[in-house]
C-alpha cells in the first residue's frame, strides 16, 4: 500500500501532469469502485483539474470548492498516465479522460480489488479523512503531541503509528522503519514509553519519512511514479539479512496477510517476537 512518501512523490508528479488540464470524462470500469452517487460522475465532464492534493493515504483532485475526487489506492493500486487510444486492460478500474487525448488510468494487479474512488463536494465528507489525525510531517506532531498522544494508552507501538486516526500517512512499511530507527520494539506497549524514548520517536518518525521521500524523488526523477520501490529501506522485507545497525539477521512477525519486520537485538534486547495475539493493522 502506498504511504505518506509514495503519495507525495505521486501528488508532485500529477500536479505538474494535469493541473489545469480539461476532463472529457471521468469513467468506472469495475463495479463498485465508485463509492459516492452526489455528486454523479457526469459532474467531471468538461471541468479542470484546478489541483492535487494529499490528505494521510489518499489523493485528492480538486476540480472547484464543491468538487473533488477522493481516490484511496489501497493495497494494489496505482496510477498510469497513457494515451487515451490504449487498450484498457482488465486490471483497469477507473479512467480519467482528458482532453489532448490522454488518461489518467486506476490500474489493480492481481485477483482482489479493493481501489476506493469517492466523488464529493467536500473532501470531510470521506470518512477516512474527517477522522484523520496531523500528518505526520506536521508540525502539530510534536514531542508534546506524541507524549500525550500515548499516556495511558495500552496499545502496541506499530498498531498506534499505523491508526491514521492518531498520525496520518504512517503504514506497516513505515512504522517498521520508524521502530528501528528509534530502536524500539514494535509490540512495546505505547504507556511504558520514556520521555527519552518518545523523543526518539519523534526524530524517527520525521528522519523516516523524510530521507524517503528524497530517496523516491531521486529514483523516480521526474517521471511519474507506477511502483512501490522500497528497496531502499533499512529492514522492510529484509528478513534473514544482517541488521545494518549490527549485523543481527532481521527477524519477522506473521499475522495474518501482514508482516513486520525488526532486529531482535536492536529493538528486543536479544529477544525474538513471538505471534500472540492480533494486533498489526489490517
């Protein structure tokens, strides 16, 4: 799934794409894709793309104040911009037809599904985003912020950082990132936290994300991005490879269809995790 790098590379490459630019029309081409009726979808034909914008994990193309297109890419989703002659693919779930004669295509590999596109006059009306937390590069996500943020709350450390309704952007790749960065466990409950420690995570959290997001934009120049290339990360799906901190091989935690990945002598003191109890974010 895209996180808060991916989308903002991915926002800075489709401003300067199609700011400005007429839609001819905007088209379903799953069922079920479209999850809004009011506005109808025929309200896109003929308006402009007056910006792009990012709110946690999702896009936002705002055609005029009462106008948006709210589109969560989940966990396969991506976006391709090609000519409008090109074969639309089955893996095609939504087109964006502009005029000039190129699309902006939603594009879903694989057998599930799940790409959410949400037409409304306001981007609050999206329940994910009335109930979003700061971003987490704000400055509202402060040490202060944290410290409060986690006093008495008896919640794993990745579950915490991954609620978007706490901080906005961070997912399980991240905040694997994050909890080794400030080397601290995953499953730590969020209240035993040191005041030294939620500094440590504050700095992680923003050293994280940031170098990513310059990683990406250098790999991806200015192209417009159609993968999730984390290569570069420091543990994320490194599993069995040597911690780069201190030689320990990376270990992982199983649940579900989701991972998380840790040094146990970084982050557990020697100790290795076991799978108890569900608590990674879905």
């Amino acid at each position: 799934m895209p996180e808060l790098p991916e989308l903002v590379v991915l926002r800075d490459a489709l401003e300067e794409r199609i700011v400005d630019r007429r839609l001819v029309e905007g088209r379903p081409t799953r069922p079920g894709i479209v999850k809004t009726t009011d506005p109808p979808i025929d309200a896109l034909a003929g308006e402009r793309v007056a910006a792009v914008g990012r709110r946690g994990k999702h896009l936002i193309l705002t055609c005029r104040d009462a106008l948006h297109v709210v589109v969560h890419l989940m966990v396969a989703g991506r976006l391709v911009l090609c000519r409008s002659e090109t074969r639309i693919t089955k893996a095609t779930g939504f087109v964006f037809r502009f005029d000039g004669g190129d699309d902006l295509r939603l594009i879903e590999n694989g057998h599930v599904k799940r790409a959410k596109i949400h037409l409304v006059a306001d981007p609050l009306d999206v329940d994910w985003i009335a109930e979003a937390g700061p971003e987490a590069l704000s400055a509202e996500v402060s040490t202060d912020f944290l410290s409060e943020s986690l006093a008495g709350r008896r919640q794993q450390l990745k579950k915490v950082l991954t609620d978007q309704r706490t901080i906005a952007g961070i997912g399980t790749a991240y905040a694997d990132e994050i909890c080794f960065a400030a080397k601290l466990s995953p499953i730590r409950y969020v209240s035993t936290l040191t005041e030294d420690e939620v500094g440590r995570l504050h700095r992680a959290i923003g050293d994280v994300l940031s170098k990513a997001i310059a990683e990406l934009r250098a790999r991806s120049g200015r192209a417009l991005p159609v993968a999730h290339d984390r290569g570069f990360l420091r543990i994320y799906k490194k599993t069995g490879q040597p911690c780069p901190d201190c030689g320990t091989r990376i270990a992982e935690i199983r649940y579900a269809q989701t991972r998380t990945y840790y040094c146990p002598q970084c982050q557990s003191g020697g100790a290795t995790l076991r799978d108890r109890r569900a608590w990674l974010t879905r």
